[in-house]
C-alpha cells in the first residue's frame, strides 16, 4: 500500500517547518516578507508606531478599525479596571523558585488565572472580549509581580489612571518612567502586537480551535513564544552584546561564531527576505535611548555585526534584534525581554482567537509517516 495513499495527493507532503503554507484566513495582520511591510486590520506598522498608542492598537485588533474617543476611553476603564490579579495567584507567584525563568512563571501564572475567572470558558463573541481584556491588562500586573517578588520586593500596586506602557515601567521600578521613556516603551509594544501566524499565535489559535478556553490558548503561546527561535531572541542578542563587549571585538566575536556554525541572535527570518520594518524603529530607540544614557557602545556592536552579516550572510535583522538594548538601557533585566514581547503580543494572541472562535473549524493537519509498516508484535520475553 502506498504509505500516502489515505492522504489528499496535493497535501501528501508539506514543506519542512511549514514554511510558505497558508494556514488561515485572517484579517488580523499581515505580512509582506519581500516589500518589508506589516499592516494591523489594514494598517501599517510605520504609521501606528508614529501616531498611535498601544491601547489603540489593541483596540484595532480586536475590533478590525480604530476606535473613536469615547471607545478609547472605555476600553482604557475596562483595562484599568481588570488589573487586580487574584490573591491565589499573587500566592502562587510567590511561592515560585527566586531563580526560575520568568517565562516559565508567566506560562504557570497564566494558566493559574483561570481557575479565579469564572467566565473563563465563556467562549461567546462578548465573553471572550471580556477574557481578552483581562488578559492584557494582568499580563503586564503578572510580570511586573514576578520579577519584584523574585527580587524579595512586594508588587508595586499599577496606577488606574496610567497607560499600560507607564504603568508597566512605573510598577516594575517603583519609581515613574520619564515620558519620551514611557513613549518610547508604548511604541515597542504597539511594534510586538501582531505578526501573522507567528509560532506562539499559530499555537495560540491551534488550541483555540479545539474550543478550549482562552487561558489555555494563552498559556500555550507563552510557552511557544519562550523559545530561542521565536521570542527568546531578544534576550539572547543582549547576552551576544555583553559576551563581544567592545565594537572592536565584533568582527573577530563574528568570524568566529559563523566558522562554528552558529545561529546569530537576532537576525534571519520565516517570512521577511528584506529589513523587518519593525527594526527600523527599533534601531531609532536603540541609538537614541544609548545617547541618553552615554552608552552608546551597544548600539555601535549592533550596527558593526549588521553590516557585517549582511557582507557575509546577506541576512537583515529581525525584531529581536534592536529591543534587548533599548530595554536594556531602561534598566529591564535581561530575562524580562521575552516577557515583555508576551505583555504585548497578548493583544495579537487575542484578536486571532477572537477571529478562531469567531468562525471556527479544528485544525487538524496530517503527518507524513515516515516510519515502518506492518511490523510484527514480539512479546516482551522473546524481544
Ligand atoms: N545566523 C546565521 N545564519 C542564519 C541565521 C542566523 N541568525 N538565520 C538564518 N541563517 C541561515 C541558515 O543557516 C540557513 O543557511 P543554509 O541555507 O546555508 O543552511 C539559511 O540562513 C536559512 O535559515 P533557516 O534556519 O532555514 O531559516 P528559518 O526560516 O527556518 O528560520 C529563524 C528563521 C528566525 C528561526 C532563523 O533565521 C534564526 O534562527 N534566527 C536566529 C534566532 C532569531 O533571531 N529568532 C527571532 C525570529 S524573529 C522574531 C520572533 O519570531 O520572535
């Protein structure tokens, strides 16, 4: 028998890693790797990180337009208002081991929530917003916790009348961010929103089709979003920044690292053959928040192994590459990039699970079988 013979001819064998398969229908985000353009529901990236706010760009996502004021301001009270985590799993947090990888306690904390939200498996167009809500408004009360109760700090209480982005910052130090910092922050989220059927989104909306609840849905991407491949690599490019230490030592660091054949953080990507335009941005923040804090030797390593993979790799940077260094400049420890990319990816997370539940069909691929047939059962004493 032919070992595809059950199997749609045209689907018998797919690409490796997916790659190029269109996975989805989505009005979310797209992605246009040759050109170098996002677009959220239509719009692009270049123009929400100019002139929009994270809280805005939320809105877009969930709603597929930009919100008028008055919407604004209610989606801001709602957030506002769905901040306060559950006693049980403040507790919880706490109880979890000083060194453990804040991705690790996101993802438990995450799913803990659910058991303290009684709506959570309210999969309706209405209850599931209201699960989104809450979401991204405790993810960023949730990273904040974890990293002050691992420092043996209390949680700092987050401000109703503050933006996410501030509030974040505020919470994390205790102390308030300046705005172009504060503005600074809110543009790298509205950047980390949405990307498409990114790995984490793609989990994200796996699990939302087989109508579990959105905490699930959730957790799973963080777990996803948590590798060195996807979202780890932001921190990984800021570890690659402290290891090199000088821009003198980039080109010998890079020659070296490329002759052992390893991966550079930070650059590469699925669908981008061209400058991810969300590192253009981060470029900026990079450079400027270096300037401003008279340590501009980061920055000066990123652009030296730019120009260099290019020459050698041809290869461009992709969005982890600039953010670890203005976060950095911030003051954010280095374990907290990848958390801060879930802080605002849950926005895109939610809005194509909003889209999965909102006409859904589970997703169930095939597998090509590349194993034995037909192969006999020997009892365990005769193996
Ligand atoms: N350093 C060195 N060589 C690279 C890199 C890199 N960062 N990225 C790709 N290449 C080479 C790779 O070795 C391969 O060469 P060859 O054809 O000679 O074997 C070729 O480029 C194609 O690479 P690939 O790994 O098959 O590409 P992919 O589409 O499977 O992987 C990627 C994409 C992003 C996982 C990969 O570029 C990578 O590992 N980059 C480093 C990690 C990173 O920065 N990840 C963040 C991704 S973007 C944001 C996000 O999702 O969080």
């Amino acid at each position: 028998m032919d070992k595809a013979e059950n199997k749609p001819a045209a689907t018998a064998k797919s690409p490796a890693g997916l790659e190029g398969v269109v996975a989805a229908e989505s009005s979310v985000g797209d992605v246009d790797g040759i050109r170098g353009v996002l677009i959220y529901q239509g719009l692009n990236i270049h123009d929400l990180a100019e002139h929009s706010t994270f809280e805005e760009t939320v809105f877009l996502l969930w709603h597929g337009r930009l919100p008028k004021r008055e919407e604004l301001d209610a989606l801001r009270r709602e957030l506002a208002a769905s901040q306060g985590l559950p006693e049980e799993v403040l507790a919880l947090v706490r109880r979890i081991p000083r060194d453990a990888e804040p991705m690790d306690s996101l993802r438990t904390a995450v799913s803990a929530l659910a058991f303290y939200d009684p709506r959570s498996r309210d999969l309706s167009r209405e209850g599931a917003l209201r699960t989104a809500t809450r979401l991204t408004a405790q993810l960023s009360v949730l990273v904040a916790s974890i990293e002050r109760l691992r420092k043996g700090e209390e949680p700092v209480e987050p401000k109703p009348e503050l933006n996410l982005a501030t509030n974040f910052l505020y919470m994390l130090k205790g102390e308030m961010p300046s705005e172009r910092v504060a503005r600074i922050f809110d543009v790298c989220l509205v950047l980390h929103a949405d990307h498409e059927l990114n790995a984490s989104t793609f989990t994200a909306r796996v699990i939302a089709g087989t109508l579990a609840g959105m905490y699930g849905a959730v957790t799973g991407a963080i777990a996803a979003l948590s590798g060195p491949l996807h979202g780890g690599a932001n921190t990984n490019v800021m570890k690659m920044l402290l290891e090199i230490g000088s821009p003198e030592r980039a080109e010998e660091w890079l020659r070296d690292a490329l002759a052992s054949k390893k991966k550079i953080m930070g650059f590469g990507h699925r669908v981008y053959k061209t400058e991810d335009p969300r590192s253009v941005w981060l470029r900026r923040f990079s450079k400027e928040m270096g300037e401003a804090r008279g340590e501009t030797r980061w920055f000066e390593i990123l652009e030296r192994l730019r120009e260099l993979m290019f020459r050698e790799k041809k290869l461009y940077p992709n969005v982890d590459y600039y953010s670890g260094s203005a976060y950095y400049l911030m003051g954010v420890p280095l374990d907290l990039f990848t958390p801060i990319f879930a802080v605002s990816r849950i926005s895109g997370w939610t809005a194509h699970i909003l889209e999965q539940y909102a006409n859904n069909r589970l997703i169930r691929p095939r597998a090509e079988y590349t194993g034995a047939r037909d192969v006999p059962y020997v009892p365990i004493d005769e193996r």
